[in-house]
C-alpha cells in the first residue's frame, strides 16, 4: 500500500508534483482530480505511480457513490476529512489486496476513459457540422 498523507486543500499552496485532489463539497463529492478544486482535500505522495494508483482507487470509489453514505450538510453536503481519513485508508488497501486484479481494473479504467473522451469529441464535431450545416441552410 502507498504511503500518503492527506490534508485540506489551502488555496495559493504550490505542492511538489505527486499529489492528487479530491473534492469535498457537492453531491460529486470524492472526485479525484490532477488539478485544485476550491473545496478540496490533498493527498500528498512519494513518487508517481503511488499517485497514479490512489487516483484510480479514489476513482472508483468516487464512480461507485462510495461516499454519499458520509455526506453531510442539508443544503449542500460536504465531506468531513476526518470520515474520509477513516474511510478512505481501510478501503484502499482492501482493494489493493489483490494487486494484479488491480493493475488490470486500472489499466480497464483507463481505456473506458481514453474511450469516452474520443467519444465526446466526436459528439462535439457532429454538432458543429450540423450547426454549419443548418447555418448554409438557413442562410439561403
């Protein structure tokens, strides 16, 4: 299991390059993200690989709606770092238990992902040629 410590996100902190983000505010709370949300914890790593794996364990927790058990808040639920401390450390090493069962779910994530990007692109362009499309149409 990775070494790491985390920690609330104070705005205007430059961290070394192993981090990772994970926003705490909002029903998305739990997303992980390479980049500072505002309302954000940090999770401080060793090298590169240990933050790539966390990234993709909070990942898939934050995909399965791990926690909105842990919400709080009526108006606008938030995340106590204390409830992701005690959550997040046990369930990570859970999952990385069965390491090459690990490595191949990643390597699955991250395929689906690259997919879906491309997927969404191609979304963007057919709605720009069907905008062109519509705009020669409409012009004559």
């Amino acid at each position: 299991m990775p070494n790491f410590i985390i920690k609330t996100h104070q705005k205007n902190t430059v961290y070394r390059a192993n981090q990772i983000f994970i926003l705490n505010k909002g029903m998305n709370s739990g997303k992980p993200q390479k980049e500072p949300f505002t309302n954000s914890f940090v999770i401080l790593f060793q090298n590169e690989e240990d933050a790539e794996t966390v990234y993709w364990l909070a990942y898939s927790l934050w995909k399965s709606k791990f926690w909105h058990q842990s919400l709080v808040g009526s108006v606008i639920p938030f995340l106590r770092i204390p409830d992701f401390k005690n959550e997040f450390y046990p369930k990570a090493s859970l999952m990385m238990r069965e390491h090459d069962e690990h490595i191949k779910n990643v390597a699955a994530l991250k395929l689906l992902e690259q997919k879906e990007k491309q997927f969404h692109e191609n979304i963007n362009l057919i709605n720009d040629l069907r905008r062109i499309i519509l705009y020669r149409y409409c012009k004559k």
